[in-house]
C-alpha cells in the first residue's frame, strides 16, 4: 500500500540506503525526523521486491516529491586491488536517476571510501558532501537544508478546491437569473505557472440508483474568459464554471463549454445526490482530478456542491 502523505508541506524523498542488520535504518528515521521538524513532508525509501511495488510505492512517491536527499552508504569493495574504494547503493542510484529526470531539487551525501563519480552521479552536478561520521547525518542535512534554502509551503502540484458556499447569481443575456457554482484550481508551486489548463467533466454517477450518466468529453469554461485553456500564476487559484442552474428550473443541472452540438452537453436532473469528477490537464503539470457531491433539491437555495469524502 501507498503510504498516506495528505500534509500541505512540501514532500522530501530520502533515498537512504538500509541494509539489514546495520544501523542504517535507526539513521534514515533519524533523518526523516529532523526533516519533519524543519516543516517538511519525508518519505523514506525501502527496497521493493516486486514491480508493483516499484509502481505504487518509490515510483508514485518520487513522482509527488519536490526535493530528494540522497544518502550512499558503502556497500561491497571494488575488486581493484591497487585502490580502496566500495561501490555505492545500488537502490539509492537507481533512485538518483529517477529524481534528476523528474528535475528535483537534490542534496547528495557520500559516505568515505564510496568511488566518487561512479553511476548516474557523474553526470549531475550534485557536489556530494563527503561523509565519514553516519551520525552527523541528520545534522548536515538539516544545516543543508536550511543553506540551500528549502522551502517547506509549497508543492509541484494542482489541486481542486471548493467551499460550500462558492455560487454566484448572474443575469444571463437572455434575462434569466442563473446560480453559478465554480470550483478553484490551485496551483501550489511557488515559482512555476500552469500553462495551458483545461478542465473537463471526467465521470458522474447518480449515488441513489448506483448508476453512471454517460457523458461525452468537452471543454468546461473558467470563469471570467471565454479562453478553453488558461494559466495558472505560482500559488494562485483560479476558478472555473463547474455548472448553472437557472432559478427557474431548479433541478436541471446546465454547463458552460466549448461545445457548438447539445449532444456533448452532460444532462443532470432531478432531486438527488450525484458524485462528479472533474479533471484538469496542462503542459506541465500531472493531471489532477477532484471530486464533489451535488445535493440537487427543488428549492434552490438548500442545492450544495461539496467535496466528496
């Protein structure tokens, strides 16, 4: 199973090796530590034995990572007898390679007597810190940390969000009053811009009868545009048109998209509870996906849209 990181802090993978029967564990939980008291979110590595485990363990976990620590215990001697060199973790390099195409912030730690500039490293510009002491660990790489300035308040992601009471009442041209409720994008990086974002209904189920509606995919509008695709500034939010219900027809659920056929509008209605999941693409993010509850009721004030459990 995936280990659970629901915390807003930024996500530190550390890449430690742990080899059995050393004391290698005991240091990476102590480096684990000392990375969560300076704010952040660590993730631990452990070797997996099966490639399902690669998918759903290191491979997600790297993927929702915005700063890698990469710790290179020494491992077995080299079998050249003129020097005294070991190799380094196997495990932990693999990781390395991962994490430079994925463009992490890297803080790299090699213990004394590992072959320097051996594997994937020689072509990083990592400047590993030298290291004889294992104990020090955790304070060097606190001192790293905060030396290369870190920063716990953000994370390499969108997010879906909403509050309960997000609507707004609008006239349309036609002079009929719609209740627009939207739902906000928020891009948590603190330096990159989400380019072109486009959001599209993805799934919605009817939760009494169990049964999905079928749905065609379309551009959704944000609000405030008539632009299908939009940026998204660092740590901004912006909002788009997750559907109207005019006053008048309470329990019919309509959308704004960029659809010139009704054949691809959604059709939503009638009293009842619907679970909707909605996704955002862009060029440089991974798709996000959320999901909210519509509360539809004949009175349209007690309608709500919130999200799912």
């Amino acid at each position: 199973m995936l280990e659970s990181r629901i915390s807003n802090a930024a996500r530190v993978f550390i890449s430690c090796g742990q080899a059995r029967g050393s004391e290698e564990e005991k240091i990476a939980r102590e480096i684990a530590e000392r990375v969560r008291n300076l704010g952040f979110d660590p993730y631990v590595a452990v070797t997996e034995q099966t490639l399902r485990g690669l998918r759903e363990n290191i491979f997600e976990q790297l993927r929702s990572s915005e700063y890698f620590i990469f710790v290179d215990f020494k491992r077995e001697r080299l079998a050249n007898p003129e020097t005294d060199e070991y190799r380094g973790s196997l495990f932990s390099h693999q990781e390395l390679s991962i994490a430079s195409f994925l463009e992490l912030d890297v803080i790299a730690l090699q213990e004394s007597g590992v072959k320097p500039d051996d594997g994937i490293i020689r072509f990083l510009q990592a400047n590993a810190i030298r290291f004889t002491d294992r104990h020090t660990l955790p304070n060097v790489i606190a001192d790293k940390i905060r030396e290369r300035n870190w920063d716990p308040g953000w994370q390499n992601e969108l997010i879906l969000e909403r509050d309960g009471a997000q609507f707004s009442d609008a006239r349309r041209p036609d002079d009929l009053t719609g209740r627009y409720f939207h739902i906000n994008v928020h891009n948590r990086h603190h330096t990159k811009t989400a380019q072109n974002c486009y959001v599209y209904l993805e799934n919605a189920e009817d939760l009494g009868s169990g049964e999905s509606l079928p749905l065609k995919i379309i551009e959704f509008k944000w609000a405030g545009t008539m632009l299908p695709g939009v940026g998204i500034a660092p740590l901004a939010r912006r909002p788009f048109d997750a559907f109207f219900i005019l006053h008048n027809l309470p329990t019919v659920v309509q959308v704004n998209s960029f659809s010139d056929s009704t054949e691809f509008l959604p059709r939503i209605s009638g009293e009842g509870r619907y679970k909707l999941t909605y996704l955002v693409v862009s060029n440089n993010f991974h798709p996000v996906r959320g999901t909210f509850v519509l509360n539809l009721n004949a009175t349209l004030d007690q309608t709500s849209l919130l999200p799912s459990a």
